[in-house]
C-alpha cells in the first residue's frame, strides 16, 4: 500500500495527545458506558500504541477493553477468523483498527444485528489520531456536517466536477443524506471517523466521468495514487477504467472478482475534517481531506438509502479540488466552500483560507 511516511517509533511520541484522542473517542463518539464490553479489533498492521490507549481510555470510562489481535488478511472486507466474529458479536461497543477492516463481512452484520455500536478507524496511527480526534473541534464539525447535509438533502440535482477531468451528475429524488461523523447513540449503529456525509443518489441517475487522483484502497497495491484512474460511469455501474499503471492496477483487482456488483456505486461521500489537508494513502484519512469527494464501489450497507447489494469487496476512491453543485448553485469550487453558510462555519473552526 502506497502511504506517506511518517510513523515515528518511539511509544512516547505524542502519548500525550493521544491520551486525549482516545478519551474523546471512547466518551464522546462511541459514549462508552460503565459496565459495558468494549471489544477492539487489530491486525498485525495495527499501530498498537493506538489499540493500546484506546483500552486504557475504556477502562478509564469504568468499562471493560478486550483487544482481539490477529493476522492482517489479503483484502478488506474478507471473514475474520471465527474467535474473532464471536468477540464482536457479543459485544456492546467495537472499535475496529485493523487495516484489513472487516466492515462488509457477514461478522460485521451479525454484530450490528445484535445491536453492537460499532466505529470502523481502520489503519489510524498515532498521527491520525492526533489530527483527526485530539485536535479537532468534534461539535464544530459536527455543524459543518449537519450544514452540508442540509444543503445537499434538499437538492435534487448534484452534479460533481473537478480539474483533473471529473463530471458527474446523480439526482437524489429524496433520498438520505447521512452524518457519518457522530456519537454512537443507537444500538446496531456504525460511526466513522469524523469529517464525512455520504448518501447515493439514486442508481440510474448517476452518470459521468470519474477522474480518482488522490487515493484508491483496495487493492492493497494502490492507496497514494501516483497517476490519475479514470472511470466512466452509466446509470450507477463503472462500465470502463481507463489510465496509467495505476489505473491498471485497478482494473485488473476489480474484473478479477468476477463479481458485478463489485462496479456498481455504493455511496458518495464528501470530507471535511479540517485535521486532513492532503491524501496520505490512509484510507480512513483521505476520504475527509478538506473539501474532498469520496466515492465507494462495491458492497453498499443498508444504512446509506436506496437498494442495498453485497459484493466480493468495497473500495474507496478520493477526488482533490472538487466543485460542487446543488439543482444548479455552487456550494463548492475547486476545493474551498463558497456557501456563505458553510464559510461562517469554516471561519469558527479556524480552517486556513477562509
């Protein structure tokens, strides 16, 4: 996986903002309760200073911390040994770092089922962690996301473009628009990391040309994008890849599941968390780059809207500088908010350039 380096060993190095990262992520997103059972899941890919504060914060709340730690699998997505369904399963709250995430997988959905609270950070790192929790005005956010919700919800038209070529249009004829970056509050119910909305305008609407040039994962070859990877897309379905190496690379890991609704949009998504400013191949990360556009293909949940599907596996593909318009009106150009709504809200939260 291409990422950008920048771990720095050492197990003092920022311990302690990350005391206060996992604080806000156990008592304010995932409002861990005394008592409760809280089961965190790492890989052998894991940073495990992450995994390892985040117990010690649950045990703070007055809750009991199981870390599962197991081999990091091929792709995402893929069934967790069964020791490990069977721990999540069970519990009330799981906190998944593991960078082969297991979201997708039928484990996953027994676990929200039986009404587990559940976040996915796969792949976070101390820096993450420090950037995108400890450091970031959560409510603040949280504004500027109920605010983006509003004014994409109430829209029927959206139409997506980009420099490096993107134009894309779907209509959402009412379909929910959903605040990922919020507290856990509802039994069964999945979180992600703050800085994200996402919804899927319905299917046969959605038509154009998707130029990826920030990030894609998976496959784990790619991640940081070196060349952009084009995609024309025809009432929902990518029915062409095209591009360099890296486009090449794609093509080949999506036609090798031999699986339809593997080119079938699942969700788009927009980030926001003004902790991200820039792609690192971190997934988690680059879906919320300030001002980004996400897109997933592949496996689309229940809880985005519309008709769910499962396929072989999910991705992720990020778009930089992106314009945004609503049944017309520019909320977005090239990357910075021009909604006189959203720039009051970037200007509370101190976002540079606003």
């Amino acid at each position: 996986m291409e990422v950008v380096s920048r771990i720095e060993a050492r197990g003092e190095y920022l311990s302690f903002e990350v005391a206060v990262g996992t604080r806000k992520l156990v008592e304010q997103i995932m409002l861990v309760r005394p008592g409760e059972h809280v089961v965190i899941t790492a890989d052998t890919s894991t940073d495990w200073r992450v995994a390892e504060a985040t117990a010690q914060a649950v045990a703070a709340a007055g809750a009991t911390p199981t870390i599962v730690r197991y081999e990091t699998r091929p792709s995402s997505a893929m069934e967790p040994p069964s020791p490990v369904a069977g721990a999540v399963a069970n519990a009330d709250v799981w906190i998944e770092f593991a960078v082969a995430y297991i979201m997708h997988s039928d484990a996953f959905r027994t676990a929200i089922a039986n009404g587990v609270r559940y976040a996915n950070l796969t792949g976070m790192d101390v820096q993450m962690l420090v950037d995108t929790i400890a450091r970031v005005d959560f409510q603040g956010v949280m504004r500027l996301g109920q605010a983006l919700v509003r004014l994409v919800g109430q829209a029927d038209e959206v139409r997506i473009t980009s420099p490096a070529g993107t134009d894309l249009v779907g209509r959402n004829q009412g379909r929910p628009v959903n605040l990922r970056g919020k507290p856990a509050e509802k039994p069964g119910e999945a979180v992600m990391l703050s800085g994200q909305i996402s919804w899927n305008p319905v299917e046969t609407t959605q038509n154009g040309r998707i130029v990826f040039d920030g990030a894609i994962w998976p496959p784990n070859e790619l991640g940081l994008l070196r060349s952009p990877v084009t995609c024309t897309l025809k009432e929902g379905v990518v029915t062409e890849i095209e591009g360099g190496p890296d486009a090449q690379v794609f093509k080949r890991w999506m036609h090798g599941h031999g699986d339809a609704n593997m080119f079938r949009v699942a969700h788009w998504s927009l980030g926001f968390n003004p902790g991200v400013t820039r792609p690192t191949g971190r997934i988690v990360e680059d879906e919320r780059v300030f001002g980004c556009v996400e897109l997933g293909i592949g496996t689309k949940g229940a809880w985005i809207g519309g008709e769910a599907w499962v396929a072989a596996a999910h991705t992720d593909g990020s778009m930089q500088s992106p314009s945004i318009l609503v049944d017309g009106v520019a909320i977005e150009e090239e990357g910075r908010y021009v909604h006189p709504d959203l720039v009051t809200i970037c200007r509370e939260l101190d976002v540079p350039g606003y």
